[in-house]
C-alpha cells in the first residue's frame, strides 16, 4: 500500500516516515481513533554517506510514503495513519508534523496481536530526543520516534524496510489515500482519507510548534 501526497508535493524536509494502524471495535467510520495504535513501518536514514539535511534521508523528495500491512493483522476495519516528521528545526524544539490518516478494511487477515501499542496524544512527549535532535554537523545515528515496529506474530519486531511500488490515489493535501494492497499481504479495501490528530475526523495541523497544537492537546 501507499499513501501518496496530493497537489503534486513530495518530502522535501530531513526526518523519517512512521506508518500506524488502529483496529476500530465496529464500524470504523463511527471510530475516533482513540484506541491502541500500532507501528507496521517506519524508514530514517537510507545512505548515510550522502547529505545529512537532505538526500541521506529515505523520505527524501518521495510523493508517498509506501508500507506493507503485516500478514498477521486480524481482519476488520482499521483507521491507518501516515506521518513525516521535518526535523531541520528539531534542535530548537521545532520538529514539524506532516500526516494523513484513512479508514480502511482489512480481509484475509491473520491472527497475530499487535505489539507493542501507544495512544494518539500521548505516544509522543515534547521532549523526546527523535524531536530535538541536531541534524547540523554531520551524520550521526537517529533515534526513530515511538514504539517498535509490529511485523507480525504475537510480538513486537524490528523495522522492516523493504517497499513494493503501488499504484495510488491521490486526495487533496496534506491528506493521503491508500493503494491497493500486494497480493502477498491482506488486502485493505474501501479506503477514505481521513484527518487529525488521532484520525477522528477534522482538519491536519501542520507545520512549527506541532505538538502544542496537535499531539499534547487532550480531547
């Protein structure tokens, strides 16, 4: 699967990509995203010999950020959650969000329990060092925000990285919409953008100070 930038954008900021999952207890059109999230992918750094503030990074001009879902998630109705974070002004605090969400159905699935999971507020903290980290300097190690990758089974797992090109549909920015899913994965269908700040619905913020706006705010 992909989810794909609209209006034509692409990456154009130093920082990693983060895809979650959230299984909704029915319907998942009625579901306020504020359950247990789970990470199936995550990407960071790809070359680390090349420019740090930019094209060292996977996300680095990409129009999508592209993911398998696990073949172990159980079938049901899932609100799925892409995000970039720019992290060129982290070292003042000043990480940036860039995110979209949809709803998605999942059939063919397995049985596996995805773990480990977090809460959307709450998976990030203000000072956690993946958003005040210096990209200034030269390439150093990046610690990658939030929980492990789930990549299948009845525990967490480490990043899987490998992406398979997809045809996508594009839906306005900074909102994304899924692709069809690879034969060799459940296949999600009947996808619906879908944004804020845990997915339930409303407008993405986006841009300096994301955190006060949109990942710390209670409901």
């Amino acid at each position: 699967m992909a989810m794909k930038l609209g209006v034509g954008a692409t990456m154009k900021h130093p920082g990693p990509a983060m895809v979650y999952m959230s299984k909704a207890p029915s319907s998942v059109k009625e579901y306020e995203g504020d359950g247990e999230w789970f990470k199936i992918f995550e990407s960071g750094v790809c070359d680390p010999s090349k420019d740090f503030l930019g094209t060292a990074w996977c996300t680095w001009d990409n129009d999508r950020i592209e993911f398998t879902v696990p073949a172990e998630v159980p079938e049901g109705e899932y609100l799925i959650r892409s995000e970039h974070v720019g992290i060129h002004g982290a070292h003042g605090g000043e990480a940036e969000f860039y995110y979209g969400c949809a709803q998605v159905k999942v059939t063919g699935g397995g049985s596996g329990t995805p773990s480990p999971t977090v809460k959307f507020p709450g998976a990030y903290k203000q000072d956690d060092e993946s958003f005040n980290f210096s990209i200034w300097g030269g390439y150093k190690e990046y610690p990658m925000p939030g929980p492990a990758v789930w990549t299948g089974g009845n525990s967490g797992g480490a990043q899987s990285p490998a992406q398979t090109p997809t045809e996508d549909t594009t839906s306005p920015a900074p909102s994304s919409a899924p692709s069809s899913a690879p034969s060799s994965a459940p296949v999600a269908s009947e996808a619906v953008a879908h944004n804020a700040e845990n997915c339930n619905g409303g407008k993405a913020k986006r841009g300096r100070r994301a955190f006060r706006e949109a990942l710390l705010r209670k409901e």
